[in-house]
C-alpha cells in the first residue's frame, strides 16, 4: 500500500511539474552587435565577440523563457583597432574596471506569434537599469551537422548610453545617444 501511495504521488506531482530545460547558445552562431550613428551623418556598427548566454525554458514555443547573457567588454570590435582601443579607456566602457556587462531577463509577453517584448536588467558600466527589447523566435531545427535541436531568436532595441554614464565626454552631435541593439542567437539544448 505504501509503494502504491508513493507512486501515485509521484505521478501526481510529476504531472503538474514543468520541467525546464537549459540551452546554451552556440558561439559561432551567435552576434551581440551595436549601432551609433557618427557625426549624425553615418552608422557604425560593433559587437562584443565574448559573449554567453543560457536559456531556461519549459515550453516548446519558449513563451517562459528566462535569458541570462554576459559579455566580455574588452572583446568590443568595430574593426578600427585604434577606436576599439578608446572604446576600451576610461572614455567609454572602462574594461579594466568593469570587465563585463549582463543581462537577465525578467519578463516576456507575447505580442503575436513568435514575437514578443522581453523585459530585463541591463547592467553595464557599473550601472543597471531595467529595459525593454523585442524578441523574436525564429524557430527549431536539427542541425545536420551535430543532430542537435538548435533553436533561433532575434532581439532588437534600442537604449542610450547616456543612461548607463558611457561616453559622457562625447555630445550627441558627434557620437549618437541612441545606441541600436541587434543580437542575433543560436541555442544547442
């Protein structure tokens, strides 16, 4: 009767239990990458080449999933070794101080199919503020290279470094406030 008792408890629990599965995402498949615009007269483009990012999720179409991302400062590349190197100084992003930056999502909302706001803590520079990004997931596969099940997002947004005190000497005439996000992401579970 015991063992009865045990096993018709543990389906029980079992049954109203989601199990959440971790996926990591996939370095060669993954960008994190920025946009300012230049003497409000042309875009330039960088990204963080460090990065690691991990999602949790329990459902198959990843509408609870939690993101946590980290990325290195000091690998910031905007193909200009010299403007890499004084994004790198004390001006900007100070890596010696604050080698890394993150973000740790604490809510998503679907807006409509695969697409959703993600809501989070931005912490960078020594600052954290809350921000809103959108998310698009871009589906699942099987990599035929792995036989893994690799899954796909989009997040874009925007933000400006003002909020996080980065580049406080520079004005807005000569390097953008507004600072365009576009990460793009794959996920091996």
């Amino acid at each position: 009767m015991k063992n009865y008792l045990l096993i018709t408890f543990t389906l029980f629990a079992t049954a109203f239990t989601a199990l959440n599965t971790t996926w990591t995402n996939d370095d060669a498949h993954s960008t994190l990458g920025f946009t300012v615009t230049h003497l409000g007269i042309n875009d330039v483009t960088g990204t963080f080449n460090d990065i690691d990012i991990t999602l949790e999720a329990s459902k198959d179409d990843f509408s609870d999933a939690e993101f946590s991302l980290e990325a290195k400062t000091a690998s910031i590349d905007t193909e200009v070794e010299a403007r890499n190197n004084h994004l790198k100084s004390a001006d900007f992003f100070d890596v010696e101080k604050f080698p890394t930056l993150t973000f740790k999502s604490n809510k998503m909302k679907k807006v409509k199919k695969d697409h959703y706001t993600l809501e989070g803590d931005l912490t960078m520079h020594g600052v954290t503020k809350s921000v809103t990004l959108d998310l698009t997931f871009r589906g699942t596969t099987v990599n035929p290279m792995n036989k893994k099940t690799t899954a796909g997002f989009q997040v874009t947004g925007t933000l400006k470094r003002s909020d996080f005190n980065i580049g406080e000497k520079f004005p807005e005439a000569m390097i953008s406030d507004e600072v365009r996000i576009k990460a793009d992401a794959e996920f091996i579970q």
